[in-house]
C-alpha cells in the first residue's frame, strides 16, 4: 500500500477492496464502502488527492491501523 500520506480516490477505494471491504455503494450524499458490520463513507471525487488528515479519519472510522494500510 501507498504509506500514509495524500491519496487519490480511485487508489483509495483499490487500497480498501484488498483489505476486504465491498463496494462503493451509492447512498445519499457520499458513496460508501462496507466490510462485515463497518459502513465507510467515502469522499466525492474532487480535483486534489486526499490528505493526510481525511486519511487518518476514513482509516479511524474503517477501523485500519495505519501499519495496516501500510503493510498489503
């Protein structure tokens, strides 16, 4: 995986399927990501990568370790 710091969407999302989650799912305002009971928002694409700070949340929330998204 990339190590942590700014991302793009598309590698984000490629990031979360080899750790295991499904998706992305349309829903209301943002799509989403799903793996067992952990539901993941994910942000719209937008012009920039995604940074280190919504990085760190999205992997907080998704319950990822950061050795975790470091290490596949």
């Amino acid at each position: 995986m990339p190590p942590f710091g700014p991302v793009d969407r598309k590698d984000l999302i490629r990031h979360l399927r080899k750790i295991g989650f499904q998706g992305p799912f349309s829903g209301g305002r943002h799509a989403f990501m799903v793996r067992n009971d952990i539901v993941l928002h994910i942000p719209n694409p937008h012009r920039g990568a995604i940074g280190k700070e919504l990085l760190s949340r999205l992997l907080r929330q998704g319950k990822i370790s950061r050795q975790e998204w470091e290490q596949l």
